[in-house]
C-alpha cells in the first residue's frame, strides 16, 4: 500500500537551506521580476476613426436612405 506523499519539500534533503530550515540571504529570488511585460516605449494608438467603419456605415446609411426613398417613390 502507498502511503500518501506530502507535496512540501523535505528540510533535510533540501539545497540551500541552514540547519532549522530557514533561508540564507541571497539564496531566494526576488519578489518580483525586475522587468515588467510592458517595457520599452509606449505606441500610443492612432486616433479618430479607421476608413473600414466609416465605409461601412456610409454603405448602411445609404441602402437605408435607398430604401426609403424608393419605397416613397413607389407610394
């Protein structure tokens, strides 16, 4: 039968580690990464609208303005 393993590591087998368990200085990592994942300069993103959405709502605004000026044409 297997007996359950525990997931902490063993103190006495452990590199790194004074007698008692405790950590050396300079022997653990820094907190935090000393680089973030957004380094270097910033692209500012372009402003005011891009030509797709502007086609494509002057297309919708058109056949819409079609429609009604056939169906008044047609009445």
């Amino acid at each position: 039968m297997n007996t359950p393993h525990s997931p902490d590591p063993e103190p006495d087998r452990t590199t790194g580690l004074e007698p008692g368990g405790s950590v050396p200085p300079g022997e653990t990592p820094p907190g935090e990464s000393s680089t973030g994942s957004e380094t270097g300069p910033r692209v500012e993103p372009p402003r005011g609208w891009a030509k797709g959405p502007l086609i494509a709502i002057g297309v919708v605004v058109l056949l819409i303005a079609a429609f009604f000026l056939a169906y008044a044409v047609l009445i």
